[in-house]
C-alpha cells in the first residue's frame, strides 16, 4: 500500500490533478501507470518521484496566497486526451 498526503482530483476521461500537475493515468497490464514523457510510469513510481515535489509546490503557493489550481487546465479545457 502506498501512503501519499498529495491531494488528487479526477478530472475525467483518464484526467487527475496530483497536486499541481495535471497527469493522465490508466490501468495498463492490470496495474495502474501514469503518463511521463513518452512513456509509462506504475503509479507507485511517480508517487515516490514527485510526491515530494509536489507537497513543497503546494506549500509555497499556499504561503503566497496564490491559487493552487490556477495554473491547470480543468476538464473543460481537455478534448480527446490532449489540450488545447
């Protein structure tokens, strides 16, 4: 089991918000993967990669007071799994 405290949202269609960084994510192989670059990652991967990342973004916005979703695209602005 993996313990992670970055806050996800589902967007749709595949489409999340882990933390600041909108991913697209899908069960390849009966495991769940998450798309980097051009290739896959198991979702236990980039968790332990950018978990960390994540949190301090989040915590640095938070101090600023600035919006932590203003700057990713939400589901309205994604067609067909890519974005405008």
């Amino acid at each position: 089991m993996i313990h992670c405290t970055v806050p996800l949202e589902r967007l749709g269609d595949g489409w999340y918000i882990f933390g600041t960084r909108r991913i697209f994510a899908r069960i390849a192989a009966g495991k769940l993967a998450v798309r980097v670059g051009g290739g896959w990652m198991s979702i236990k991967e980039f968790i332990e990669t950018h978990s960390e990342e994540e949190l301090h973004k989040l915590e640095r916005m938070k101090a600023s007071g600035r919006d932590v979703h203003s700057g990713v695209q939400h589901k309205d602005h994604i067609t067909n799994n890519r974005t405008r």
